[in-house]
C-alpha cells in the first residue's frame, strides 16, 4: 500500500505544480518564455518518471517477498489436489478449477508387439507406459 500512496502524492504535487503555474501565468508571453516554460515542464516530467520508475523498482523488489508464501502454500495444495486426483484416478472439478486425470500414455503398436510378445516375452521388457498424470485447469462455463 505505500507504493499506491506514494504514487498518488507523487501525482498529486505533479498537478498542484502545473495549477500553480498555470494560474499564474500570463497570458501573451513571448515565445522564449514559453520555450523556457516548455523546458521546465520537460524537465518536471522527467523527474516524476524517474520517481516513477524508483518506486516500481521498489515494488518489483518486493514482489518475490511478498508473494513467496502465497505461491508456496498454491504449491503445496496443488500437490495435494493431484496426488488425490491420482488416487481416485478422476477428474475433479471445483467451481474455478477441476484437476483432469489421466491414464499414462504408451505409443507404438503395441497390440502387435503383444502378441508377437506371446512368442518372444524378451520384447515386452520394452513396452514402456508413462505415469499417470493430473493436471489443473480452468472449468469450462456450464459444466462441473
């Protein structure tokens, strides 16, 4: 919240400088005053980013801090969603999220190598099936 506040004074006296300066200009100055006047305002401008940018760098800096404990007990819940998806060997769904079971995949032509297997078993040491797997994702709208 001091970042948002910091902010927000910061844009604050920006204005207050510009009604300041713009109530007590005159009207009809010659054109070098408002070329002077166009510097300044470069020039205030340039300083509000850099404080701008400071502050963001702060923020960003923090970021990791405070949002550590927060992405580290996600971490853990979603560990335990999936290891209970993985037991129950089903999709879970929940309001926001459902965790999408699904059985280890095993590629080639196995029906093949099966039965050529009922021959030769030395070939079926090489049939390899991947674990299964849980994945979260989003529920689809009007369904659960």
């Amino acid at each position: 919240m001091t970042g948002i506040l910091a902010i927000e004074d910061l844009l604050n006296q920006a204005k207050a400088i510009l009604h300041q300066e713009t109530t007590s200009r005159q009207f009809g100055q010659p054109v070098e005053q408002k070329l002077d006047r166009i510097f300044e305002l470069q020039g205030t401008e340039n300083e509000v980013a850099r404080e701008i940018d400071q502050m963001i760098e702060k923020l960003n800096a923090q970021r990791g801090e405070l949002t550590k404990p927060i992405v580290e007990e996600r971490k853990k819940i979603e560990q335990e969603v999936k290891a209970e998806c993985l037991e129950r060997q089903e999709t879970i769904a929940g309001t926001y999220l459902q965790v999408v079971w699904s059985a280890g995949t095993r590629s080639a032509n196995l029906d093949g190598i099966e039965d050529y297997g009922k021959l030769h078993p030395d070939v079926l040491s090489f049939i390899k099936q991947s674990a299964p797997v849980a994945k979260i994702v989003a529920v689809k709208k009007g369904k659960k």
